[in-house]
C-alpha cells in the first residue's frame, strides 16, 4: 500500500471515529437531544422530618392525619398528661407556699434591721448617761469626803460643832450611795446593751433563713419548670410546616420514648434525585437550569435548578440497570424545584429531567 493510500485510509478512519462518538453522543449518551442538554431520571423526594417524643404515653388525640397539611407549631398529637397536671399541681403548690415563707422572712428581716438598731441605740444611750452619772457622783464624793475631813479636822480645836461633822459625814455617805446607784444603773444599761448587741446575731440568722427558703424556692420553681416542659412535651406539635406523609401510630396506643409517630416533608422544597454518568457530569455545574417533566403532566413542564453535585462516583442502582450498565460510575444530582403549584407534586413520583448545560440552546423533551 503506497503511502498516499495509507494517508487517505487513516483520514476516513478518523472520520469514521467522530462522526461515530458524535453520533454516540447525542443518539446514546445524550438520549438523542441536541448537545448542551442532559437528560436523565429519578424520583421525586423531599426532606423528611420524623416526628417523635421525647417521653413515653398514651395516644389520646390524633389532630393530624395522612395528607393534613401544618404550619410550624400546629398540634400534631396529645398524650395522656394527667399525671403530668398532677404533678405541676402539687409543684406549683409548693412553690406558692414557699414563696409565702419567703416574704414572711423578709418581713421579719426588715423589722429586725429597723428595731435592731434603734435598741443598740437607746441601750447605748443608757451607758453613756450611766457613765455621765457615775463620773458625776464620783466628783461629788470626791468634795463631800473632803468637806468631811476638814470639818473632822477643825472638830478637836471646836471650830466647829459636832452637828457640822455629823452634816458633812452625812453628805460624803449620801453621794458614795450616788455613786453605787449610778454604778447599778451603769451595770444594767450594759446588759441592756449586750441584750441589744444579740440583735445582730438575730439578723445574720435571719438573713441565713431568708437564703435558705429562697434556695428551697428556686429549687423548687425550677422543677416546677421541667414538669410544665414535661407537660407542654406531651402536647407534640411540628417542628416544621410541611404535609403529613405517613402516620405511624394510633389514639390509644402507648408510645416509647422517641419512637417515630409522624413523618412530614415540605412540598413546597421538593428535589429530584437524578445519576448523571461519570462521562456527562463534568458538563454540569451547581446553579444551572432544569426541567422536569412527569408522566402526571405531561405538557407542564417544572422548572428547577441544580443545587447539588455528588462528590464521590456510584455505581448504577442494580435494580434498573443491565449487568453491562452496572459498572458504570454515576453521580448523584439534585434538582430542586422552584414551585410546586398547589402542590401537585409528591415524593414518590417519577419524573424525568433535562439539563440545560449551554445557554443558548432550546429545551426540548425527554426521548
């Protein structure tokens, strides 16, 4: 083979080859769309939220069914709380009374601080004349013992009569029992004043009283507050708005501990879940557009928008793929939709979706 030959032979090969990976492209890979759109194939699904409760019970109400659709807060259930009322009850009793010794203690605390004082100050007042008396009684002795020796002194030289001596004696012995009355009345206002002192013992105990029934209050308002949280626990409300999908419980039944009981999904943040192939995923990108179309409805076409690319390859689910199919690596992408009108849509459904990876394509339908 000349090399003319050979040179023409490898052109039309290559040709051959392109047209055949276009043709692959867009007939196979691409499901026969035009290039810059996927399509590809899932169902429908939303974020589930599972409610449950926090503590075990009797169904006694069942306020949403299958299909009821809820805002966040709507009461969802209601288990038997008798017990529970019980108990914040007898709780709540026990505060009020505690509450009642607090305020009793306060009181008390208050006229202790006022009469307290004011009888330290009285019985001080009391030494201090005591001591006025006493210093006073003192000095007056002082002169009446002295009148009473000069007056003996000038008695042997009869200056003076033994009357005067017996007045200036009489005079000294009255002021020394001055004193001893001042003395007594010193001794008493002191023990007045250390009984006033006790007061302030009085207090400090009072005021130990006082945080001790305030402690017993708090305690026993903070379990107050956890039986009501117990309480308002047992009415189950949803943690979210959305649609109830599935019920798995009944009025009458005893429920466990966080065992599930309803299930709701926002059908208003609906996604489909599509396996994009290893070769076609670096065609998409988060934010491009979308379409989804239903058998349901079949010429009203969704509009939705990629908001999630699977880092990690998979291998096709077995289940819809052939063994050849199988081994391919495929990711996972989601795309959310932008509205679901009167809420038409519902997990579940099947639905396939075009991907719009060059702008200035047309969208066409699913092949």
């Amino acid at each position: 083979m000349s090399l003319r030959t050979s040179t023409i032979a490898a052109a039309v090969l290559a040709s051959v080859l392109i047209a055949g990976y276009v043709v692959l492209d867009r007939l196979v890979w691409q499901d026969g769309l035009p290039e810059g759109l996927i399509q590809a194939n899932g169902r429908i699904e939303g974020d589930h939220v599972t409610v449950a409760s926090k503590f075990p019970g009797r169904v006694v109400d069942l306020a949403a069914r299958e299909g009821a659709e809820v805002v966040k807060g709507t009461v969802l259930i209601r288990l038997d709380d008798a017990q529970t009322k019980a108990k914040v009850d007898q709780a709540l009793r026990l505060v009020e009374s505690l509450i009642s010794q607090v305020e009793a203690a306060h009181t008390a605390l208050a006229v202790l601080n006022l009469e307290v004082p004011l009888s330290i100050e009285a019985a001080d007042a009391k030494v201090a004349s005591a001591r006025a008396l006493i210093r006073k009684a003192k000095a007056v002795e002082y002169e009446a013992r002295r009148d009473a020796e000069r007056v003996r002194a000038l008695l042997p030289e009869q200056a003076v009569s033994q009357q005067h001596v017996d007045q200036a004696d009489a005079r000294w012995k009255v002021a020394v029992t001055d004193i001893a009355v001042s003395q007594a009345a010193l001794d008493q206002a002191g023990k007045e004043l250390a009984q006033a002192e006790l007061g302030r013992e009085r207090i400090r105990s009072k005021e130990a009283e006082v945080a001790a029934l305030e402690r017993q209050r708090d305690q026993a308002d903070a379990a107050l507050a956890e039986i009501r949280s117990v309480l308002d626990d047992l009415t189950i409300v949803a943690p979210t708005s959305g649609t109830v999908t599935t019920r798995m419980v009944d009025v009458g039944e005893v429920v466990a501990t966080g065992a599930p009981l309803l299930e709701l999904v926002d059908l208003d943040r609906l996604y489909l879940q599509v396996y994009v192939p290893e070769l076609q995923v670096g065609k998409v990108r988060l934010d491009l557009p979308a379409r989804i179309h239903t058998d349901a409805f079949p010429d009203e076409p969704f509009e939705a928008t990629v908001r999630y690319i699977a880092s990690k390859a998979e291998f096709t689910p077995k289940e819809v793929q052939t063994p050849d199919e199988r081994v391919k690596l495929i990711y996972a992408v989601r795309l959310y939709l932008k509205a679901n009108p009167n809420h038409r849509l519902t997990p579940g459904l099947p639905a396939d979706a075009v991907i719009r990876w060059k702008d200035d394509v047309a969208w066409s339908k699913p092949r």
